[in-house]
C-alpha cells in the first residue's frame, strides 16, 4: 500500500507540475514534471512486484531513475529540440505501461492465477493507457508540440481516460489488498502452522472443492503416525521432535502425488488422502512412503547423533465425498492400531469390521 499511494503522489505531483508550467516549455519544472510522470508508474510497478512477495525497494530505484532520466532530458533538449523531449516521454510512457501489461499478463498464468478475473481488468486498464501514450507519441512527431494544447479532441480524451482511472484505480487496488489478505487468512486458517500441511479443516474443504467436480472418483485415506515419537521428545526435546514433525512432513508431501491431499491432523499424526488412483496404487504409495522414512537419515541442530524413525500406516476403504472424511479417518485408526500392535513399521488396510469399531486410545501403545 505504501508503494501504490507513494506512486499516486508522484502522478499528482506531475499534474500540480503541468498546471504550473501551464504549457510545453523548457524550465525545471518541466524536467521535474517529466520525471514524475514516469516515476509513477515505475512505483506501481514495484508495488506489484512487492503485493506478490518480491522484495524490491523503492527510493533507490526511483532515485536513480529520476536521476539518469533528467540527465537523458538535457542531451534530448539540446541536441534535438524540445519536440523530441516531449515524444521521448510520451514513448517511454507507452513503453512503461506495457511492459506492465505485459507482465499482468504473465501473472494471470503463474503468480496470480487466484486473481484471475482482477488480473485481466487491470491489464485491460493499463493497456489502455500504453495506447493512448503511443498515439500521443505518433501524434507529437506528426505535428510538433501543437498536438499538446488542451483544447485538442485527443488532448481530452486523454485526460477524460486519465481522470477516470484516478477515480477507479485506488478502490481498486485496496480491494485487491483485501482480498489478498481475505485469501491469506483463509489459507492461514487451514494449514498446520508447523508443517504448513492442511489441517482438518482445509482437508474437509479441499475434499469438498474435489468431489463437487464431475471427474472426482473415490478417494483413499492414508493415516500415517509416526512410531516412538513420545521417546524422541523424551531423550532429545520437544525442539528435536518438532523438527522430526517437519522432516516426515516434507517426505509426506514430496512422495504424494501431484493433486493429493497431505496433512497433519495431531501431534505426530498425519494424513494423505490419495486421488484419481485405486487400492493397488494407493498400497503401493503407502510402501513407499514407509521405505522411505524407515531409511532416511534425520539431521538436527544440536543432535550429534543422527535420527532415524519409523511409521505406521493405516489404509481407508475408499471415500466418496467429504461426508465420509471422519468415518474413514476412524476406520484407518483402527487398522492403523493393529499395526501398532503387530509390532510397528507396518502398513494395515481397514477391513470390514473397522466401519463398527470406535477409536481405541493407546493406552498400552502410550510411548507412540
């Protein structure tokens, strides 16, 4: 925000400016009024750039911007006139803006895809004012600086276009701040803070969002907790177990599948919920999963020792909406307790007895 309402001072600025000078002229204020108006623009740039996570600054650029473009303005002024320092800016205007388009554009395919209809209104906005810039440039080296009184037809519609965007422009874009924030705190609101996986209520919306698509088939859940855990908080810390938490979160979620679901839903208990596959895909998943973590090496800060753990998975019968969510969870703790007590570092698929059977604590099972 501190960008885009640093650009909207400048662009006032060079306005204010335009009055005083009161036409095409030589003097400072124009030099000054000429590096505003294209200063605006670069600021809104950079405040973009910082909305979708960039980390830019913005004195320094616009400094030296200012700087090299009034330097650039006094070689023009002397060496081809002033016509060719007012087609400068106006060419360098059409330029700025479409290269913003440009990259709205691109930002509707990658960074922005969640603002896709925002995205479009704003390139369609800033296009127009590339257009318009361009025109004017053509129309300057066509008939001189003539082509920039005020009671010009182009020079008003310009200005009309122009005043209408300070107008729509700003709501606009604390608009889109809020829904960025809007969206933020609703992501914020379904991921684990630990692992940044869904919890268990962005796994109920995310199965929601799924189902509700004419190409959903049934799901799979797999319940996947880690064995001893309670020994690892024990003998090295609650710090050291959180960074075990983080490490199987990251294998859970490089090993899934592009399009599953991974989450963790407790303590050291987490979930992956397995689509467009059937039983044998889902089996052969979860064994690889389990490989996997029973051979990887786990390095923490200030252990010395390096770490190894295990987990035990239980596999749901197949899910069929989001509805199902809490009985297949209940039915994959079941079998994922009897894995538990055959001994551990086992994979265990529901039977059918699982859909009667409530969820047992582990009481015998208390040290994970």
């Amino acid at each position: 925000m501190d960008f885009f309402a640093a650009g909207n001072l400048l662009l006032a600025l060079a306005y204010i400016l335009q009055l005083l000078e009161g036409g095409p002229a030589w003097s400072l204020l124009s030099v000054i009024n000429h590096n505003l108006t294209l200063a605006s623009p670069i600021a809104y740039w950079l405040g973009a750039m910082r909305f979708f996570g960039r980390p830019v600054q913005l004195l320094r650029p616009l400094i030296l911007f200012c700087v090299l473009y009034g330097l650039l303005q006094w070689l023009v002024q002397w060496g081809l006139g002033p016509t060719a320092r007012y087609a400068m800016l106006a060419a360098m205007a059409s330029l700025l803006f479409f290269v913003m388009t440009v990259t709205v554009i691109y930002g509707v395919r990658t960074f922005a895809k969640d603002l896709h209809g925002e995205m479009i209104f704003f390139a369609l906005l800033i296009s127009g004012i590339c257009v318009l810039n361009a025109l004017k440039f053509l129309k300057i080296m066509d008939g001189g600086l003539d082509a920039l009184q005020m009671d010009s037809r182009f020079q008003l519609v310009f200005y009309i276009y122009m005043s209408t965007l300070a107008t729509i422009v700003p709501p606009s874009i604390v608009w889109l701040v809020l829904r960025r924030l809007t969206d933020d705190l609703r992501n914020r609101a379904a991921r684990d803070p630990l692992t940044d996986l869904l919890n268990r209520r962005g796994l109920v919306e995310a199965l929601q969002q799924y189902f509700n698509t004419r190409s959903a088939v049934p799901a799979y859940l797999l319940l996947i907790d880690i064995d001893h855990f309670k020994n690892i908080n024990d003998t090295y810390g609650h710090q050291a177990g959180d960074g075990v938490i983080c490490h199987v979160a990251g294998l859970i979620r490089s090993t899934a599948r592009r399009g599953d679901l991974t989450g963790r839903i407790g303590g050291e208990e987490f979930v992956a919920v397995c689509l467009e596959t059937d039983e044998q895909g889902v089996m052969l998943l979860a064994e690889r999963l389990r490989t996997k973590l029973e051979s990887d090496v786990i390095t923490l800060p200030g252990v010395i020792q390096p770490l190894r753990c295990t987990v035990t998975i239980g596999i749901s019968p197949a899910l069929y909406g989001a509805y199902g969510l809490e009985d297949a969870l209940r039915q994959a703790d079941a079998a994922l307790y009897r894995g538990k007590a055959a001994g551990r570092d086992r994979v265990e698929v529901a039977m059918q007895s699982d859909s009667t059977v409530a969820q047992e604590p582990y009481a015998a099972l208390a040290e994970g």
